[in-house]
C-alpha cells in the first residue's frame, strides 16, 4: 500500500510537469537546455536566500514571514536577470538565423521558450520542495502533524508542489509578455501572485490549517493560469498580426 500511495503522491506532484515536458518540451533540445537552464537560476537565488537566512533558523514564527518574502523578491529579481540573458541569446539566435536564411523567432517561438523557463522554474522548486518529503510516503505507513490531522502531510505536500509548478510555468510566461511589451500590470500581477501564494502557505501551520491553505494556494494558481491563458489568447487572435506579435502565420522558426 505505501508503494502505491507513494507513486499516488509523485503524480500528483510531477504528473502535469512531466507530461508538459514530454509534450512540449523534449521534442526540442534547445527548450530542454532552456529548462536546465531556468532550474539553475531558481536554484542560485534560493541558495543565495538559504545563506543569508541560516543564521537566524530554528526562529520565532515571524522569521518565516520574512525568509518566504526576502526568498519571493530574489526568485523575481532573477527572474528579470533570467530574462536579460534570454534576450542575449535570443539577439544571438536571430543573427544565426539571418545568416541560415532562416526566419527570426516570432511571438510563438518566445512562447515555447517563455513556458519552457516555467517549467524548469517549476521542476525546480517541485523537486526541492516536493520530493525530498514524498519520498519517505514509499515507506510502509504515513504521516500526520499536529497542525493538519485531515490531510497527510505527504498529501499536503504533493499538492502543493503541483500548485506552485503551475503557477511558475505560467507566470514566466505572463513575465516574458510584461517585458517585451513594458506591461505595467503584468510586471506587478507575477510577484504579488507568487508572493501571495507563498505567504499562504503559512496558513498550513495553524490548527487545521492546510483545508484552508492548499485550497489558496491553488487560487492563486488558477487565477495565474486563467490570466496566462487570457494573455496567449489575446496575442494569438486574428489581430496579432497587425500588432506585430507574429511575423506570419507559418513564421515559426524551429528551435
């Protein structure tokens, strides 16, 4: 039974990210070097987060106020270096391609690679997060704390991680619109999104907390994914082209 409630957890966790990947993702090596790539900066500013706030754990509650904030205001701050370097890169791809009389990369190639950042943002922080409590769930019995007698904690876990995989994936895709286009609201939508997430996770730690606190979570998340998916919608109808966010229906460049 603790073989099948294991890989019950993992799916729940990993299953949408994987099946993603498998779909979106590994047909191109450059978007599976992309998601390297995204993981590696999610990693670098979460350690940078860990240095400076291991002085000061195990702290008083209010000091996880702070790590969760001061660790939100670095993921974004690397999220806009992630994309200064892409735009390097991208510079680069182009001039590649006019010197292969290929076409430049179009609104639906920043796509690709704009949802391909999310989801190394997201594997991250679901393998992080995510795996090193499920795996134990692999074992022979389950676990329960003290604040959430309703849920298993490796339930709570998986579910959570899921949550914070969609809401990265769609988030870098919103960020890489809010920048190319200077979109005020959209630059501002990603961090409170994701700092509002984070901060509810705080609610898993009062009495009975977390069927309260998931279900949040996952707010934030839909209302992420619905404002993504309202985005890509907009700038793939049939008035895209006159705003130039594609160069012509059969435009797309192969990465």
């Amino acid at each position: 039974m603790g073989l099948v409630a294991g890989f019950g957890y993992f799916l729940i966790a990993l299953g949408p990210a994987l099946t993603i990947f498998g779909s979106s993702v590994a047909p191109k090596p450059f978007l599976i070097l992309t998601v390297l790539a995204s993981a590696l900066v999610w990693l670098a500013s979460l350690n940078i987060a860990a240095i400076v706030w291991r002085a000061f754990l195990p702290g008083p509650s209010w000091v996880f106020l702070l790590i969760l904030t001061t660790s939100v205001a670095l993921q974004e701050a690397f999220r806009l270096l992630y994309w200064h370097l892409y735009l390097k890169i991208e510079k680069y791809l182009n001039v590649l391609a006019t010197k292969l009389s290929k076409p430049q990369c179009n609104y639906l190639d920043r796509l690709e690679i704009a949802l391909a950042s999310g989801v190394g943002h997201g594997l991250a922080h679901a393998v992080f997060f995510g795996l090193s409590i499920i795996a134990p769930a692999f074992g022979p019995a389950t676990y329960y704390t003290s604040s959430c007698k309703q849920m298993p904690l490796f339930l709570v876990s998986a579910l959570s991680s899921l949550a914070f995989f969609l809401l990265h994936t769609f988030s870098m895709v919103i960020a890489f619109n809010a920048y190319t286009y200077d979109n005020i609201s959209q630059k501002l939508f990603v961090p409170i999104m994701h700092l509002g997430a984070a901060l509810l996770t705080l609610v898993n730690l009062l009495p009975n907390g977390c069927t309260a606190g998931v279900p949040l979570v996952f707010l934030c998340t839909a209302l992420t994914m619905a404002y993504g998916g309202k985005i890509v919608w907009h700038n793939l109808g049939p008035h895209s082209l006159h705003h130039g966010y594609l160069h012509s229906p059969q435009s797309g460049s192969s990465l």
